[in-house]
C-alpha cells in the first residue's frame, strides 16, 4: 500500500491523500473553521466525488453520476480507513491531528 501524502494548503487546512496504483485519489481534508474542524472526503476517479462520513461508514453523497457496487463501497470504505490508519501512526502529525478530531472520525480513529 502506498503512503499518504499530507500537505498543509494554509494555515488551518490540512490535505491527506493516497494516489492509488491507476492515480485515482483518496482525500480527506481538515479545515479549521469558527466551530472547529471541518473534515471532509473525496475521491477523484476523472471527477471529484464527495464522501460523507456516518456510523464508521463512508458514503457517497448523492450523485446522480455515480452509483457504486456493494463491493465497491466496501474497497473505498476500506481506503479512507487505510488512510485514517496511516494518519494515525504518522510521526509528524498524530498529535497534531488528535485534537482536529470530530464525533464521527473518532470513531474510525478509535478502530483502526
């Protein structure tokens, strides 16, 4: 499995990506906002398709382009899990990202 890439866009924003072997691309971004932290989550396969994040499971928000396999929600649930794993163990930014958590990514955080 390749390796995230984390880029830090500007103050406040944080992206962490996994370019796959075909370079489709797993994103999750982490903007700071008034509230706190904003995550969000994409993946790139020749346009830009916008996760959301509910239960520990991620789902493609309504798209009237795309509609996905069982199988294939479980291969790109088990990327944004590889790439929360990878942020997790990351020696530079573990900590820096434990305090960006929000309710539902602590709970991903929590099983990988």
């Amino acid at each position: 499995m390749k390796k995230i890439e984390i880029n830090e866009l500007e103050p406040g924003f944080l992206s962490i990506d996994l370019v796959l072997d075909n370079d489709d691309i797993i994103s999750v971004n982490i903007e700071k906002t008034e509230k706190g932290y904003y995550w969000s989550y994409g993946l790139y396969l020749k346009n830009w398709i916008e996760f959301k994040l509910k239960e520990k499971k991620f789902l493609s928000k309504k798209s009237k382009n795309y509609s996905f396999s069982k199988e294939s929600i479980q291969k790109i649930n088990d990327l944004f899990y590889e790439v929360v794993r990878q942020l997790k163990y990351h020696p530079s930014y573990r900590l820096k990202v434990m305090n960006m958590l929000d309710d539902e990514i602590r709970k991903v955080w929590d099983v990988v």
